[in-house]
C-alpha cells in the first residue's frame, strides 16, 4: 500500500489530499478501450442546403443494393453503416460544449494570480501577511467570479425577453 499527501489540490482550506494505492484485480474486459465511439453529427448543419447535397450524394455512391440478402439483421447492418460512414464523411462533429461561458481572460488571471498567493503562503510556512495576501485574493476572485457570472446571467435574460 503507498500513501501520499498532495498539497496540490487548492481548495481554500489547510487540510491536504490524502491518497492512496491499493492492489486489486479488476475484470480484463473493464480495460478494453472502445475502439468505436460514436459521435453525434451536429444536425444543425443539415439546414445547410450545400451539406445535405454532398450527403446525398455520398449515400447514392456508398449504398450497395444486394438482390438477396442472406438476412434481414445482415441486410440492415450494412445499411446502418454505410449511413453512418457517409454521415461521418460529409456532417462535422457536434463540438464540446462550454458550460462556463462567462469565465474569461480576467477571471483566469484572477485565479493565477489567488493560486500564486497560495503557493507562497505554503511555502513561507503561513506567515500573516502571506496568509492575508492570500484571503484577500480570494475574496476578490469569488467577487469577481460572482459578478461576472450575474452578468452573463442577466445578457441571456435580456436576450431571451426580447425574442
């Protein structure tokens, strides 16, 4: 068994993170990756008129009619698939998307800046001025966090009111 403490992870507090490994055996089949993860297309393209005539035309190349398919499971399978390549060749990706739209270039140097006080506090054994140096930087980055946050808050109300 290893113990460790990280004094890391700043979560405004003098406790530190305590971790620890421990052996175990776990199933092979919970470590295979997936090979295969599919992604959702972003359907908003699809109003797109350009966008739907390549796909449209990539699915008149792609899709293979066979007389007589041995069954109907075979039969679909290739039919989901060649949707599926043809939708992955011609529709971007949905993106990733950004749950804290209000957090911007101010708030991340706040922050630097309140994780730099930390670090000194730490290191000079939590004298007062650098403990009070950090308190203060932390006030000012939950103000600062807050209030753009109301602001962002307040444009999307405003936005949604006038529609």
């Amino acid at each position: 068994m290893d113990i460790r403490t990280f004094r890391g992870a700043n979560v405004d507090s003098d406790h530190f993170l305590v971790a620890s490994k421990l052996r175990h055996k776990i199933n092979r089949s919970y470590h295979k990756k997936r090979n295969n993860v599919n992604k959702n297309i972003d359907i908003e393209y699809l109003k797109n008129t350009k966008i739907v005539n390549d796909y449209r035309k990539e699915l008149k190349n792609t899709i293979v009619v066979r007389d007589v398919a041995p069954t109907v499971e075979i039969a679909w399978q290739d039919l989901k698939e060649t949707i599926i390549n043809a939708s992955r060749k011609t529709i971007p990706e949905m993106q990733e998307r950004k749950n804290n739209l209000w957090f911007d270039e101010e708030c991340s140097d706040i922050t630097k800046k309140k994780n730099e006080a930390y670090k000194t506090m730490i290191q000079k054994h939590y004298t007062r001025a650098a403990e009070e140096r950090y308190k203060e930087l932390r006030r000012e980055e939950k103000r600062t966090h807050k209030k753009k946050k109301r602001e962002y808050i307040w444009k999307i109300y405003i936005e949604t009111s006038n529609i």
